[in-house]
C-alpha cells in the first residue's frame, strides 16, 4: 500500500480514499527557544513536580502491587520489580543466599512469592517499585543500551534527574537514530510493546542522499529480502511531493536495523533517521532532547493496546 503523506496538514492518507490514518508524522519539533537548543530536560518544569497522591494525577507514576497467578510470582520477577537489580543477577543473589522469604534463607530458583510474603535482601526489606513511564525525543549520538560500560552518551544520562527509579529503553534507536523513546521500568509493559508477537507500529521519517525511485517504494511494501528473511513495509510514500529524498514509513518489523537496510539494500544511503511514532506515542510538542512523564491516559493506552 503507498500513503501520501501531507506536510502542511501533518498526517497520512491512504490513496485513492484519502482516508486519514490519525497518526502523523510531526510537523516541526518543539521550539527550540523555550528552553534553548537541544538541551536535555523536561518540556515543561512543571512535569517534574512530584504529587503526594497518584488517585490526584500524579502524571507518569502509578503505585503497583504484586502481581498473583496461581501461588504468585516468580521471586526473581519480584525482587526485579523493586528496582535491585535485573532478574538475571536476582537469580545470583538467590544463590549465594542472600535473599531470604519469611526469614528463611532460599537458594532455590524458581520460587513464587505472595503478596502477604516479606522478602528480605541482606537484612533489609524489599518492597516494589513505583512504576514509572517517561516519553523522550531522543537526539543523535546517544546510544540505547544500559550496560555499556565504555558509552560516553546513554539515553538515561537524559532522564537520570527524573526519578530515583532504575529506568530501561523499550526497544532500541541506534546511535545516529533521533526520535521517539518510552523509558520505562515496567518489564512487562515492555516486553508487550517491543515482543515480536504483538506488532506494535512505528512510523519513520527518512532523510536519503538521492531521489528514491518510485519502482523503489512499490518493491518496498512488496518485500525486501534482507539477510535475515523478508521484511515489508506496511505503507511508504514521499514526505513532500517535490522533495524525493524523504520518505514516510510505516513498519511493524523489530529487526536490528531494519529501516537501514532496507534503503541500503537498494542503493541508497540514509542522511537522517526520525522515529516519529511508536505505540500511538508521538514526540509533538518535545524539542530535541526533551522529555516528560506519560499522561495518564497513555499509560492505559499502552497497557490496554487501544491504539492503531
């Protein structure tokens, strides 16, 4: 399927109807005067304010509790969802004997705990983790994993003054790729919106060193043979009319890199890459670098998938 993509109007139609998809590629990105340039922070100071109460709107933060099914959850998930550490290294503390349950060392993986359970860490109880979700305008030259232990720039260096929760990337932006990007330290969320079985959209905003061939675009939404198996684009089309070195595209595929080598696939090579939308989050009114906490009702967006 091609889209046209209207830039003075900001969203994309479906061609002959020219039916409107909601979705929209962002018209300019914040101004950049408001707080200067590209310089990292909230959009607005008053996001930053913490309220006492989450029944009160306390943006971005909803209190959770332990999760039962059955005789509970796995002990590794729980004292992960307290922010210690990730489950991996739970299940190293476990055994060497460092946790206990109800006073009781365990060595034993796999182990479920309650919610009545009281789950200690060298003496100290553990108790989970407000769950928080920050949306952010990634600028380039920032990388997305948090375990490079040699990477001048993280995504999380942006938001390290936003909570004292320990915050992850859904899903990644290579080092050069700018746009959308949820931090959140909701594993299961993320786990929704980045597992392959869910097919959650992203649309792209693609800068090209040369004029892309229409031919080019039709094999595009017909399939790429990539290294790694056959990749589609959903919908794709020129941003502007005169302008055949943007592109507009609307994916479902996680593949690493997958925008990239589609173009270098076909000769051409990528100037600039903007994430635009992802999950029915969009960067609108986020300047390079910006970030905010989720409204409350995009967090029940993202929980409930009611988005296209």
């Amino acid at each position: 399927m091609i889209i046209y993509f209207d830039s003075e109007k900001s969203y994309l139609c479906q061609r002959p109807e020219l039916k409107i998809i909601k979705i929209l590629f962002m018209q300019k990105e914040g101004s950049r005067k408001r707080r200067g340039t590209d310089t990292a922070g909230p959009a607005d100071p008053r996001q930053n304010r913490r309220r006492k109460s989450p029944a009160k709107g306390n943006v971005g933060r909803t209190p959770t509790r332990v999760k039962t099914q059955g005789e509970g959850v796995r002990l590794n998930k729980y004292i992960a969802g307290t922010g210690l550490c990730s489950r991996r290294e739970a299940d190293e503390l476990i055994r060497t004997g460092l946790i206990t349950i109800n006073g009781k060392v365990t060595t034993t993986l796999g182990v479920k705990v309650t919610p009545s359970d009281v789950v200690k860490y060298n003496g100290k109880k553990l108790k989970e983790e407000k769950k928080i979700y920050i949306l952010l305008n990634k600028p380039k030259d920032y990388i997305s994993t948090t375990d490079d232990p040699f990477a001048k720039k993280k995504v999380t260096d942006l938001v390290q003054n936003a909570c004292r929760e320990r915050l992850y990337p859904v899903g990644r932006l290579d080092r050069m790729t700018t746009g959308v990007l949820l931090l959140t330290n909701d594993g299961d969320l993320a786990t929704k919106l980045t597992h392959p079985k869910y097919n959650r959209k992203k649309i792209y905003h693609v800068f090209l060193h040369k004029n892309v061939k229409k031919t080019d675009l039709d094999r595009i939404t017909e399939g790429i043979e990539l290294e790694d198996g056959k990749v589609f684009a959903d919908a794709v089309s020129f941003v502007d009319p005169d302008d055949r070195k943007q592109i507009g595209i609307e994916i479902h595929s996680g593949k690493n890199r997958v925008i990239r080598r589609i173009f270098e696939h076909l000769g051409y090579r990528i100037v600039k890459l903007d994430r635009v939308y992802f999950a029915g989050l969009t960067k609108k009114g986020l300047s390079r670098g910006s970030w905010r906490f989720l409204k409350e009702k995009e967090i029940t967006m993202l929980k409930t998938g009611k988005f296209r």
